[in-house]
C-alpha cells in the first residue's frame, strides 16, 4: 500500500519470535496494529485476500453438511445469563452496551462473546419435529472479548473479526457424538490444507468450554515453543437445550430434548499459517491460500534499460497462468529486481519466475520456490504445467518441514513407569520443556494433579490426545501404555501439556 | 427449514404490501423476526444465500478496483466526534459501549454508525506520497443506528448487517468527481444486474450525507407508492482530510490535504429485489440471484406410487444442469406436485421443470416459468441450452415489468408553466401522488420552499435528476425546461419528491 524505502533487516523468527511477528503483520501487510483501541486491529487488503482464501476452504468443507446463517451481535442481558455454567465462564469478558444516543437502555445489549444464548432461543421455535433434525448451521462473524491479559494480533483479541460458530441439533446422544466425530475429520481436513500440524486433545474437565460435557481441541506449536488453540468442538449434550427448552416431537409423538454440539476456529488459523510456516524473509504462504501464487519479474539490468521483448514475454506468461486459473502478477513496476524480490518474499508468494534477455533467446525462463530459493529453468513453452507441478511441490516441502519441526518438538516423559515411581513428579518432563515443546506424560483427572503439574512446569494441560490416526501400530501401544500420575501416582492417563497461548 | 402445514393463502402484494412484505420473509423464509431485540432479525440459510449472490455481484464489481478491508466495529468517542457537521447527523443514533464485565470503561466506545471516523486516521498513516493515490477500499460489515422510529425488516434497522461501505482518497477535486462518476456507474450496473429500476438524484443540501459537499442518491420503488433509497454516493471533498490531517506529498514535494469520496449500500437491495419482483405467489427471484434457478418435480399421481423411471430421468436432468454450472435442485420428497409447486414459487425459482410418465414416454418435459407460469414442452435432449436460454428470457421480462411500473408511476407537474404560474403551489402533484408514485415538479433551492412542499404534500424531496441516461433527446429536452418553484415563483429545478421509506 504505502511506498515505502525497502528495509533489508533479515528478520529473526527463531530468537525472537514475537518480533518477528509483529514485523511481519506490517511488513507483508496482514495487519495494521495502529488503530486506537486495545486488541482490534485493521485488516491490510493483502491480509484480508489471505484471510478470505483461508476462509474459502473453511466455507466449502462446511457448506457440505451446513447451512450459513446470520444471527444478531446483539444479546439481551436475560438470554446471555440463562445458562448458568455458560454465563460464569463468560461474564467477566462481555462488553456491554447501555446506552443509545443519549437514552439509557432499559436493557443492557451483551456483545456477543459467542451466539450459543443468541442462536439457541431461535432453535427452540425452529425445531419441531423430528423431521428437522438434525439441523446443522453456522455462521461467520465478529465476537467480542473484553481481554485483561495481554493482547496480541489474530491470536488474543477483543473483536474477534473471523468467529466461525458452527451449531448443530440432533435428536439423540449418539448422533450428536457422531458429529464431533465428523467435526474432528472437517477440522482435520481444513488444518491438512492448510499444510498445519496438530495434536487433538480431550481437554481436562475442569477447562472445557463452560457448559459443555467435554471439550475436544486442537493444538499446533508456535515457534517459540508455545502451543496455540486453534480449533476447538464441544459437546453440549442436552444442557442448552433444557435452559431454553429445546424439544422436538419423536415419530411415536414423544417430546424429547435435542442433543447438541458447537465448534468454533477464530482468525488464529490465519495467525497459525503465518507463524508455523514463515522464516526469516517473510511470509511462506501455502499455494492453495497465497493470494499472489506466482510472481512474474522481467530481469533487465540498468544499463539495458526495459526491455519490450522481455515484458512481452512476461506478459504471455502472466496471460497463461491467468487463463489456467493461477493468481497470477507480473511486477513491471520501476524497481530494481532484488527490490522486488525481497518484496515478494515477504509476502510469502510461492513461485517466482524471472525472465531476462539471456533466458528469452534460449526460449526459458526461470523459477525460483520460496520455500528453498532452488532455481530451475523452465522451457516457455511448458510453464503452465510447470508452475502447477511445482506449486504442489512447493506445496509438500512445506507441510513437510511444518510436520517434522512439529513431530521432532513433543517428548516423551517415561520417568514416571519404573524405578523412580510418583517421585519423579514430571521433572523428567522438563528436558523437553527446556528446548520448547509439547511434553506427554502420565496424570490422573483430578483437578488438584493438574493444578499442580501446571504450576511446578509452567505449562498448560492440553488433555488427553483423542481421534490421532497414523500409525495404526503405534496407535495401539499408547492404547496399552498405562502409568501412573506424576503427582499422585494413582493409575493416570497419557495427557499433553505445554506453554499455551 | 420446519416441515410447516402447507398454507394455500393467497398473498395480496397491491392492497396491503406490508402485510404482504412481512409474511414472503417468513414464508420464503429470508429473515426470522422473532429476536428478542427490537430492529435486528435473523437470517435463514435460504434468506443469507440469496443475500450472497446479490453480494457476490457486488463484490465482483468492486473488486476490479477497489480493495477489501476490515476495520474494527468500535470506535473510540473521541475520533467518532472530531468531524463536527458528521457527529451532528449521527450523535442520537449511535449505539455506546460503556462497560466491560463489571469495570466502566475509561473511554465509551461506539458501534459504529457508517465507518469515516474509524478508517480516516488509518488514512492518515496509510497515504503519504502522490503515489499512493488513488486509495480505494470497502469493506462489508456490520453497522448499528440506535432507530427510534417504526423499525422494519432489512429497510430500517438497529443492526445494519451487510453494510457495504467504499472509502476513495485522491490528489484532487477532479479526480474524486471522476470517482463519483465511477461509483455511479457501478451502482447502475450492479441494480441493472438486479433488475431493479431507479432515479439518481443530487440529494438537497439539507439533506446530504453529513460532512459531505453533496450526496447522490439511487431510490426505487416499492409497491405501496412509497420511493427506497437504495444506494448513496457522497462526495466529501476536504472535510474529512482537514480534520484528520490526511495529506499528501505532490511530485512537486508540495503537501496537500487529499480530496475524498465514500459511497454504500445495504441489505435494502435484498429489500428491493423482493418487494419490487414478487408478487401474490411470493417471491419471483432474476435467475442471477437466485438460490435454486431450477426446481426439477417428478409427476407421479398417487395412485401410480413412486416411478423409478421417472426419478431417474429427474435426476439425469438434475446432473446435467449441475455440470452446466446451474443451481438445480431435485425436490424428490413425499409430497404432492401441488405442495411443491406452491413452496417453490414461493421462494421464488424462477423455473420449474416437471416431469411424468407420459413426459416420459415422449422424451421430453415440461417448463413453467415462474413469472408469467407459461409452460412450454422440451425434448429432454434439449434441456440445457433450453433452460439457459429461458433463464436469460425471464430476466428479460422480469426487467420489463419491473420497469413499465416504475415508469408509469413517475409523474410530471407542469402546472406551473403558464397560466396558473406561480399559484399551483404543488397541487397538480397531488393527482400522481393519488395514484401511488414520483412525482417530478420545479423548486428553488432554498430549504423553506423544499420543507414547505415536504409538508403540504406529505412528501420527501428526493432531489433534482442526474446521471441520467436513456434517451438523448429527452435529456436535452429535460436539460432545456425551465420553470418557477411552486412555492415562491423564484428560478428554480425539476426534482423528484415521493412518499419515502
């Protein structure tokens, strides 16, 4: 947007990584932090095509199975507090409105913080019969938090800008524990393209969403060895539906309650995107949600000045891709071409393609990946293949590192099994802990015991992992493991616990 | 969505268009009224479809270019109140924040009204240099009014859901005049596309956007006689840049406030593309923007039960319009053809395929339109060019009539030319105003002749016709005519005045 003098500071992902980001939010232009209110921020145009990319995917995987909607920002004080579990985790984060103009509300408006007590009001005279179920919606909207903690882009807000809220109706348990199960596979996929890695955890009891039976998460790993939630699906069971008496005629005429579940993902899957897959030049954006996938840059050197055949050429090349269904764009602006690189870079775009007077008369041109800096040279004739070729490659290199610096970050605590039983009290764990990762380790359910391991380590239980796939074998063996909680020694579960955003 | 009892009512859209409009929301099922807070409803999945292909235009419209952005929702008292003519026009209907969980805020935040206040001192830091100009954004959001007034479904609201709002900066005067020649262009082109027909008018300047040098307005018609305005474009010249401080450097290194413009729309074009196309069936949707473009009925008499071959050459039909890029749907439910025909011309699909055994056995099918419920028979070889074909026809007529009505209901005073000079005083714009319509007369410029026409007649000053097309001759002929307010006698230009939503 701004022209601004190009900065050539090489960025520091892995030492210091909240710099890093906040340099990146502005230099690739995603965010604009500058807006006089605590945690909103102002979405940049580039920023908002990655945000609307990233929230295609999102959309087609829903609209399958779901029905967009829209409900009200607005929720009477009386709907919000009608849910007692509900309400307690949320009142000290609502904003309220209390006045209109100059008049004082009789009723005091709650921006909503999520739309269960504003969507489930409407369920009840929308569900019927059992003909309407099972209803599956969602919608895409702003939230709001009123945070005291630290605030931080995408990821800590008080507007949330990008809420999706999906909310589903069934007319029994069991229908409604298949849709979590469906709901994991969805989020799953989504995270898949997205080229994020995850762990899936059952989080503990006493840190599920309130007013839920359980809480399904998942995590990824920021570089700073921190997890961040980034999707997380809940299980209400009938609690919504006996607060707002959400019943449904059975086919024998009996009037029953619904079952319910929600699921939510937040603009932190773009935040997710950034942080797991940037380095030290900029952005590293996947080809599916890059808004430029390919960059086009004529090479003339000053002395040559521009060159016609050379934009002609890049401007074939640029028609091609165009026509192929690439988002294309060919740089022909005034700046020197390392100006250019290190703009694009920035800005995570995958592929390069450089021609210059030398590679016209051979009839090539070349290209450059992000992810590596690798050149090869490219016949002209061949470069829509190529380009899709090459982008999918882009594409499996990237997931690929994502998931090893992942995979080679979560450890293992055995300490608690043998010798040293319910004495080691998880500080085998903190060898992990020190190079930055996701620990697993042995804990019972008590709140007490996970109280105290987040307290002597510092971290976060995330819960026990569920729904992991992969290794069939493997898979098995941690079926089997059983041990013994590092606090109480009483039989325990294999939990994950970390340093969480 | 419910699995209602089939109504059979006949709607009456002429005789009691509100009624009419309230009870197509419902049945159509666009909008759910029943939310517990005054002016704001919830949209249901076919009501938010509709609203994103008609949004879907418009985005594609501005995308070639404009840019989308997102600004946050509050805005902090003290930006909101710096532009002192802008915060006059909005300060009774603002909506505040004041506290979050239990602590007052230092600083009451405002939802906002319409955006200025919160996206001009981003401009401010965004625009440095000539090079940076033009600047041209939009974004799609919620806005709040805190109405006292009669609020009404997607007309008059107190959450504003789907507001459309374009922000342009400039190096000058011309360029933004260009600009609003741009924008008007745009609008026609998107209410064109529509087939919604309107007058532009330079709104009177004490009626102007507030903080604006003039305001353009699109208003259409609705079936009750009553004009919607359904599009503005304002020009805001210097205002805004003086009092945020948005300046630029020229080539020349001289620093310059910019000159801007601002231009929106909301869900009133939903509003209008209901009320202007339905009719006593319910909805009638141009095939652009409708959900479902063909409903596929298979006709199976009840003593028949279900044909299998029936519903396979229904459902051959159904996968060829997919592959053809056509919203198809195959209503293969339990009803009678009857109900079915009933919920889908309510909704408005503008074609209805039936097909029975008969059909069948003679290889074709038969087509009803939705607008004029013609019905043709097709070879069912034919059916995809055929129903391109007679998707595009329909528009057509759609078009036509929607536009014959409004032309019809446009009258002209000319009672003021001769002898009566002077003494009409607007009367003779009773008998068009009788007759439910606009009515187009001679004032002056002056507030108090404009108020006083508004009184006696109980109507609104719409303002004087621009951006008119059509007819060269008649233009020129309408440039050259001259005549006396009807109130005082003084110079003055032809306006439109109408009964106004």
């Amino acid at each position: 947007m701004q022209h601004k003098t190009e900065t050539k500071t090489i960025l520091q992902k892995e030492n210091n990584f909240s710099e890093w980001y906040n340099e990146i939010l502005k230099r690739a232009e995603i965010l604009d932090i500058r807006y006089p209110v605590k945690g909103v921020y102002v979405w940049y145009p580039y920023g908002y095509k990655l945000r609307n990319l990233i929230y295609g995917i999102l959309r087609s995987l829903l609209d399958k199975e779901h029905e967009e909607v829209l409900f009200p920002l607005l929720i009477p004080e009386k709907e919000l507090m009608m849910e007692k579990e509900h309400v307690k985790g949320f009142e000290d984060e609502v904003f309220w409105v209390t006045r209109g103009g100059s008049t004082e509300l009789d009723i005091p408006l709650a921006l909503r913080p999520t739309s269960e007590t504003a969507i489930y009001p409407v369920f009840k005279v929308w569900i019927r019969s059992h003909r309407d179920l099972p209803l599956r919606i969602y919608q895409i909207v702003n939230t709001f938090r009123y945070e005291t903690k630290h605030t931080r882009p995408l990821i800590r807000l008080r507007e949330i800008t990008s809420f999706k809220e999906a909310h589903t109706a069934h007319a029994s348990r069991a229908d409604a524990e298949a849709q979590i199960k469906k709901a994991v596979a969805l989020y799953k996929d989504f995270f898949d393209q997205l080229a994020i890695p995850y762990v899936i955890t059952r989080r503990p009891d006493w840190d599920k969403f309130p007013g839920a039976e359980y809480s399904i998460a998942f995590d990824t790993l920021m570089p700073d060895g921190r997890t961040m939630q980034i999707a997380t699906i809940h299980l209400l069971g009938e609690s919504f539906a006996r607060t707002f008496d959400i019943v449904y005629e059975d086919k024998d005429g009996a009037v029953k309650f619904v079952n319910q579940t929600c699921y939510g993902i937040s603009e932190r899957c773009v935040a997710a995107v950034i942080s797991v897959h940037g380095d030290d030049h900029g952005l590293m954006l996947p080809p599916e949600v890059a808004p430029i996938q390919v960059v086009i840059v004529p090479i003339v050197f000053s002395s040559e000045g521009k060159s016609v055949e050379v934009e002609k050429a890049c401007f074939v090349v640029y028609e091609e891709l165009k026509k192929a269904g690439i988002r294309a764009f060919f740089d022909n602006s005034e700046e020197r071409p390392g100006a250019k690189y290190y703009r694009w870079e920035m800005k995570g775009v995958p592929l390069r393609i450089e021609i210059g007077p030398r590679d016209l008369r051979n009839n090539r041109c070349e290209f450059v990946r992000r992810n590596d800096f690798k050149r090869m040279q490219v016949p002209l004739s061949d470069v829509v293949p190529e380009v899709e070729r090459t982008l999918t490659g882009i594409n499996d290199c990237i997931y690929e590192r994502a998931k090893e610096t992942f995979f080679a970050n979560i450890y293992k605590n055995e300490g608690n099994n043998g010798a040293g039983k319910g004495k080691d009290k998880g500080e085998g764990a903190m060898e992990g802990l020190r190079r930055k990762g996701i620990v697993s380790l042995f804990l019972c359910e008590s709140e007490r015991c996970g109280k105290e391991i987040e307290e002597r380590l510092g971290v976060n239980v995330l819960g026990e992992a569920v729904y992991e796939d992969g290794d069939e074998d493997e898979a098995e063996e941690r079926e089997k493991s059983e041990g013994r909680c590092v606090i109480c020694s009483k039989e325990g579960k294999r939990v994950y616990v970390a340093r969480a955003y």
